[in-house]
C-alpha cells in the first residue's frame, strides 16, 4: 500500500544526485509506489492548531538536470500525511530547533523520522557522550580556562563548534599553536553556544568511518579519507569515499548504541568512528546512503523504508 510521503529538505533543485542521500531516499519510495510532497522548512507553519507546509507534490528520476518535476504549489495539513521526513541540513540552531517542535506535534500519528523529540534532545556531538567509555576525552565549555586546562593535558586537540556540521569550524591545534585564546574570541563574537574539543586520534590521517544503522542495526560502512594537508575528512570538503568493512570494534559500539537509537525512534543514523573511537552519532541529517550501495551492493535505502514501513504498520 502506498504512503503519503512529505519530505522536508533544503532546495531539491539543487542537490547532486549522485551523493545526496535525501534524493536516494526519495527515489526508493516512489519504486515503492509511494506519494511524494516536498517543501523547505520555511514553508512549514502553525496554523490554529494545524501544522501545514506550502509545497510541491513531486516525481524524482536519475538524470542530472532534470532530476525533480514539480506539480503545483499547495498547502497541505501534514496530519494527513503518513510519512514526514525531517532531513534539512543542520545548523542545529533555533530555527532547526523550531521545525522539531512543530512536527512533534503531528507525531507519531503521522510518523516523522527521525523521532523529532529525540533529534532535539540528541544532537550529534551531545547524545555520543552518554558513551564515555567509546569516545575519545571530550570537554564542552564555554570558558577558555576550562579549555586551555584541556589542551594542557592532552596537547594535541580538535576544536569545534557544538552544533556545526559538514567539517565547517573544525580546528587542530597542537601542543605549540597559540591560537586558541584567538579561536575562542571569534567563536565567542558569533553565538553563544559552548565550543567542544576532543583528544586528536592521529589514526584519521586513515580515514574517518562512517556506519549507517538502520533502526539501530549496522548495515555498512564507508571510509572517508582526508584530502592532502587536510586534518578533515567530511567529504563536504574534499574527504575521498572508499571502500570499508565493519570490525569487530565497530560491531561493539554498534550494539552498544543500537538500542538506543531503536528506542528513540532514529531509524536512519550515521556514526562516526576514527580508529577505535567513537566521535559522533548523526541524527539530524546523516548521509552516506549513495557511497555505500555504490561500495558493497546493498540496497541501504529500501533497508531504511522497509523500518519505516514496519513503523508505520505497527503505529
């Protein structure tokens, strides 16, 4: 039976059809013979009580300019909708904020996924903390004391903002770097949100692993390798895809992890792992669909409609 499927997404005019995995997503719900409704999240409103989008009903197709048909503008009550996708990319700032309390309202009679509550109250570099023993020394602070102390007694740190994404921010400072007093300022004249450092894992220069899970069960894994002079390996900024098997630690932290994320209604996850370290779990907008069935053949987007199918028969 087919479902009525609205997919909340930056522009889809503009993605690259060959990586993105929200497209990858769309693309399989309809050779599932489900309805597809696209809007931004800007379009997305409270209206007395009704939580509405103006948008377009769509058809997606592998060709590269031509990728997206748009029936006519609407409005459409999002209670009538069985399946709502929450997939923009983050900032996970007040408006991302926002969008997750409106369509918590909506849920689960209209089933959002991932669970919009718990994409609120886990964002990626907060919910891996809950896992001390799987992740690398880890400070969040807003104060420079606090974090000077932290690069005393690690020396060789990665600095980031708490709610960036796609590598943007990142900094290594070594034991000798003298900008951190400088980092801080600018960061502090932005927002006021506390920055996060961790121990530097010299085993990225090897890749930063990116496993998918699926309703909390590991399905696969790509490698991404940084770029020359690079310290970032996001492939947002030049990180190369190989190809990569699950090891038995990856196994290890999958299971310790995967119920929670089953319990919390994250049914599309990616996490990140350098070495034997586990650096972040990414709810809000994960990707890596593309590279993964290209590298091992699976089919890891009817894997994620196939949990969300069951979630939704069950509902």
């Amino acid at each position: 039976m087919g479902l009525k499927v609205a997919l909340q997404m930056d522009p889809i005019g503009g993605v690259d059809i060959d990586a993105d995995s929200t497209f990858r997503l769309a693309e399989e719900a309809q050779a599932r013979g489900h309805e597809l409704f696209y809007y931004t999240p800007d379009k997305l409103a409270l209206q007395e009580g009704r939580v509405t989008a103006r948008g377009f009903p769509i058809t997606v197709q592998r060709v590269k300019g031509d990728h997206v048909h748009y029936g006519p503008e609407t409005e459409v009550d999002l209670a009538d909708f069985d399946v709502v996708w929450l997939r923009q990319d983050p900032p996970f700032d007040m408006g991302y904020i926002t969008t997750t309390h409106l369509l918590e309202m909506i849920h689960p009679k209209t089933l959002v996924v991932n669970d919009p509550f718990w994409v609120r109250n886990s964002p990626e570099k907060l919910l891996v903390l809950r896992f001390p023993d799987l992740t690398p020394p880890t400070t969040i602070a807003r104060d420079l004391a606090t974090l000077r102390a932290f690069r005393e007694k690690h020396g060789d740190i990665i600095l980031k903002p708490l709610y960036g994404n796609g590598g943007a921010g990142v900094f290594r400072l070594g034991p000798e770097d003298r900008n951190l007093a400088s980092l801080h300022e600018l960061f502090a004249s932005i927002n006021r949100e506390p920055l996060i450092v961790q121990k530097f894992l010299p085993a990225v220069s090897k890749g930063d692993k990116r496993v998918i899970l699926v309703d909390g069960e590991a399905v696969g894994a790509i490698n991404r390798v940084p770029a020359a002079g690079e310290t970032r390996s996001n492939m947002h900024v030049g990180g190369r895809p190989e190809k990569v098997a699950l090891t038995d630690r990856d196994r290890e932290i999958c299971a310790r992890i995967g119920p929670v994320l089953r319990e919390k209604g994250q049914v599309f996850v990616g996490i990140d792992v350098i070495g034997d370290w586990l650096t972040e779990i990414n709810v809000t907008s994960p990707t890596g669909i593309q590279e993964l069935e290209r590298f091992d053949g699976t089919n890891v987007a009817a894997r994620i409609w196939e949990a969300v199918e069951r979630r939704r028969a069950a509902g």
